[in-house]
C-alpha cells in the first residue's frame, strides 16, 4: 500500500465532493462531513424530512468513493438475519453455507433506521463498533472501509422506535439535513426540466481510502488543542442546563474528526477552529438536557454555542 501525505488527502477530498456535486445540488456541508467521518472510520447519523435526497446524496457518494453500495430499508418485520445474513442448508453437498446480508459492503445506508424494533437495529452494533459479524458463534469481518450512514425521519414517530442513547452514541456525527436555499431549488427545478443526466463517476478505492485513513491518525495536535478538547468536554458534564454530558467517547470523536478536517483542508496540524466547527455534529445527539431548560425553550444548539462562548481558546 502507498505511503499517503496530508496534501492528497485534500486532493482526494475535492475530487470526490467535486465528482458528487455533479449531481447533487448543495449539501456541501453535510458530504463535507460525511467525508471527514469516512476517514475517522466513523459512521453518520442522517436526519430531514422526506424529500431532501438523503438517499440519493449516500448514493452518489458511494459511487465517486469506488465502494460497494448496499441500502437497507429498515421496516417493522426486519429481522436481524435480513442484514447480517445466516447460514443456509445446500441439498447438494449436505452442507450448511452462509448467504451473506447486505452488511457485506464498505458502505451501508439504513434508511429510517427508527422504524425496526430494538433487537433489528441492536444488529448493526457489532457491526459498528468492531467491524465484524457474528453468525452462529463464527465470526466474520467487514470490508475496509466499512461506514454506516443512517437516515431517520423527524416526523411521523408514530410507530417508530427511537434510537436509545447508547446506539446513538455510535455514530461520530448526527447531521441534520434541510431544505434547499432559493438558488438550490431553482437550481435542481432548471435540472429536471432540461433532463440533465450527469454521471457520477469513481474518482478512488477502497485501499487508497484506507492508505488516507492511515495518513491523517499522522496530523499534528498540539497539547494546549489537546486540553481544549478536554475543557470543553468537561464543561458539558458540569453544565447547570444538561443533565447528560459528554462521555470520554466524544472527547475522541472531537479528536479524531478535527484532524480529519485539518487533512482535507490542507493542514498537517489542528487549529482550534476545527475543534470548534466539528463540536455540534459530535455533541448534538449526545447530550441531553434537563427537562426544565427545554420548558425555558432552550435547545442543544444553544446550549454548546455558549458553552463555546464561555471556554478560553488556546491562542
């Protein structure tokens, strides 16, 4: 495998988010951060109404990466078995065979994750957290890299199951994904009315994806960077307003994505403005506020901006 430098991940980086953008209208944000969680080797929550091209964004993604693709429509009567896969009897040789699931590739899209019971959804935590599978006591690992991007539906909760705390806490960032702006509209009304069929192209592959993961664990993070991360952590646990704070994981998630951030960005060592952009995707969906500063109409969002506000920043 190639040796890798912080100068071709950036390359790489505007090369996929330029191969998407050929068909996806905005959203730069968000598959910026969905590139930054790819190379922490992390997973992505999604969440927006119908409509606003979850699938299609993961899609596309997945096609300019060079990486197998498998999406999973997750329903009421999923059935561990119908992700993992299971072993199958063969008439012919007397044997039992395993028929892999569609957990068998380097990018995985649970769409409305929320809407399988708890037992389905628990399915995907070994394959998250260890990237592998256990089926009937043999183990079997995943391809490298392996990423999660899981979509839910804010509305129509009725008949759903919410993701509890602990499987939440598994994805390195929960991004929200809205509406187009004006132009955005616009822009994608002009593109089907002309039927513009761009095509996205692989731009990479799964090994120099992995050769890019190596690379940025290299990036540069100077102790007083360390510490802010530290602080900032350590106030969520001692907020007056949050009943649950942020555990050692998200002290790692904030480590690793902002040196995946100062990778595509061209820099070999972490500012403390990548600590500061990245802490509201890793924080958002893990801290829990007390009941009586959401009656007061307080929001996560806020309550990190000023937590933010109030901790000194290493100069």
């Amino acid at each position: 495998m190639s040796e890798y430098k912080v100068e071709d991940v950036r390359d790489l980086a505007q090369k996929v988010l330029t191969e998407v953008r050929k068909v996806v209208v905005g959203k730069g944000e968000v598959l910026q951060n969905i590139f930054i969680a790819l190379l922490c080797n992390e997973h992505v929550l999604l969440e927006g109404v119908p409509g606003v091209a979850k699938t299609f964004m993961a899609n596309a993604f997945a096609t300019a990466i060079g990486c197998s693709f498998h999406r999973i429509q997750f329903t009421p009567d999923l059935l561990p078995a119908d992700i993992i896969g299971t072993n199958i009897l063969n008439p012919k040789t007397n044997e039992f065979e395993l028929r892999q699931g569609p957990i068998f590739a380097n990018m995985i899209l649970a769409d409305e994750i929320n809407r399988a019971p708890p037992k389905t959804q628990s399915a995907l935590l070994e394959c998250m957290a260890e990237k592998q599978v256990t089926i009937e006591g043999t183990t079997y690992p995943l391809q490298s890299p392996f990423m999660v991007l899981a979509t839910q539906n804010p509305l129509e909760m009725e008949g759903t199951y919410p993701l509890p705390e602990a499987q939440t806490d598994r994805f390195l960032f929960k991004l929200i994904v809205d509406y187009p702006s004006e132009e955005e509209e616009v822009e994608l009304i002009k593109r089907k009315h002309k039927k513009i069929q761009a095509q996205v192209s692989p731009v990479t592959d799964p090994e120099q994806l992995v050769a890019m993961q190596q690379a940025v664990k290299g990036v540069h993070v100077d102790k007083d960077i360390m510490k802010f991360i530290r602080n900032l952590v350590f106030k969520t646990r001692n907020d007056p307003q949050i009943l649950i704070g942020g555990g050692p994981r998200v002290s790692l998630a904030l480590l690793n994505s902002s040196k995946a951030r100062a990778a595509i960005l061209g820099r070999d060592y972490v500012i403390p403005d990548d600590v500061k952009v990245l802490s509201r995707y890793t924080m958002f969906h893990r801290l829990i506020l007390k009941p009586e500063a959401e009656l007061g109409g307080l929001s996560v969002d806020k309550v990190i901006q000023r937590i933010l506000e109030d901790i000194d920043v290493p100069v």
